[in-house]
C-alpha cells in the first residue's frame, strides 16, 4: 500500500534553523528525513524529537559541498524511503544546509568564496537536479536565501552574492518544475540567533544596533522561521510559487 503521510527532507537540520524547521514540520503532520555533516549524535536527538512528536523521521549523512557524493546520496536515501516508509519518493525539499565566510569584499580569499559557492549554489542545484526523480508531482521545493540579498552589510558580498544568485535559479526552477505542478520558492531570513550568527552577534552593541533597525524590534530567533517553512509547504501554499517570503522581523525597511 502506498504511503500517505508526507515526507520532508530537510538539508543541514541537526541544529539551528534546520533543526526548527525539522520540528515545526513534524508538528504539521509531515514526517522528516534529516540530513547532517557530521555531528551524527546531533542528528540522533533531532530525529528523538520528532519520534516524540508522533512522526517517523530518518537521519543521513550528507556533505551539501561534495557534488560527487549525490548519486551515492539519492541512493541510500531511497533505501531509506523503502525501509522506514515503504514508499521511493518524497514529498518536500528544503535546501536550508549553509556555512558562514564573513569577509569583507577586498579580504574575501579563493577558498572562502569556494566553500560559499559549492554550498550555497552549486550544492543547491546539483542535489535538487540529482533528487528530482525522487520527488513526488505536485510536490514542493523550499530554497533558502537572506534579507542580505536586498539590504547591505559589509562583510557579506560574497555569501550574499550566492544567495542572489539562488533568487534566481529558485524562478527559473519553478518555471522548469511547474509542468510537474512542483512549487519552488525561497525564504530569506533577516538575522537569527543561532550558531550561525553567534560571531557576528558577539560584538559588543551589534544586537542592540540590528535590534533598533527592525521594525518588530528584537534579533530573529529560529522558531520565526520553521512556520514560514511549514506554510510553504502546506495546501494553503498551493498557488504560490516563484515567491521569495523575506522573515526579518522588517530589518532595514
């Protein structure tokens, strides 16, 4: 018998915002496969938590930067897929695995801006070019961007340039994917506290200065995100698509 319940899969959700969106979607009756670099213990605990909150959830290995791990990846996912949920295809892909390379443009070396772009765009396409045939029709892909992409702070050009450049594969991915009735849209998150941030929020007076140039006044916390995701997709999301939901809490407006 064909499985029914929906399944996610959520890049980069052994912590922080992944993590957040892994949840709050289990908590929307969607099961949840996770994917982790290397904390797997981590990834262990996330998977506890959703088992916890009703739902079947899997965790897997996978290095969002190592293009030629994807076939290998497609395949033990599928596995996956069979065992846990004797089905071979998933409903969502949230493409939200991401580093951090603050450098300002002039300091900004090769390899920062490597590691940025074979995660942030390059991982992005190949892995969603690679898990295509194991998406459902009428499924939903769910790309993750950054209020950084419309305002500036120095110190991101090359992060934010990837991410630019992702607001655009996310329209043409949706214009492509559209014949499948697979909506494709991104989430562009203002700044969230997490480990992701924890560097550039340590300095002193720059919570307290973001914090007065967001219009609902306070830094984003991870919990600000997972629904946004969870919307996105839920039927209610149905006729949305090729659309960037910025959740900054109104940052630099």
């Amino acid at each position: 018998m064909e499985h029914t319940t929906p399944i996610a899969l959520v890049t980069g959700a052994s912590r922080g915002l992944g993590k957040n969106e892994a949840t709050t979607l289990a908590k929307n009756g969607i099961d949840v496969i996770i994917t982790y670099k290397s904390k797997k213990e981590e990834a262990d605990n996330v998977v506890r938590e959703i088992g916890a909150l009703g739902r079947k959830a899997a965790a897997l290995q996978l290095d969002t930067a190592e293009a030629k791990t994807f076939e290998d990846f497609r395949s033990r996912l599928t596995e996956v897929l069979q065992q846990v949920w004797k089905t071979h295809r998933f409903n969502f892909l949230i493409n939200n695995a991401g580093i951090d390379r603050a450098a300002s443009f002039e300091q900004t070396t090769e390899e920062q801006l490597d590691a940025l772009y074979n995660i942030h765009f390059k991982g992005v396409f190949l892995l969603t070019q690679a898990l295509l045939p194991v998406i459902k029709d009428g499924g939903r892909i769910v790309n993750t961007s950054t209020g950084l992409a419309r305002f500036t702070t120095p110190g991101y050009a090359a992060y934010a340039s990837m991410k630019g450049a992702i607001e655009t594969l996310t329209k043409y991915m949706a214009k492509e994917l559209g014949k499948r009735q697979i909506n494709v849209n991104m989430v562009a998150p203002g700044i969230i506290e997490t480990d992701f941030t924890k560097d550039a929020l340590s300095h002193p007076g720059t919570a307290e200065f973001i914090s007065s140039q967001t219009a609902l006044g306070r830094i984003g916390r991870p919990d600000d995100i997972g629904g946004v995701v969870a919307f996105l997709c839920s039927d209610q999301a149905r006729w949305v698509t090729a659309q960037r939901i910025e959740a900054s809490g109104g940052m630099f407006l």
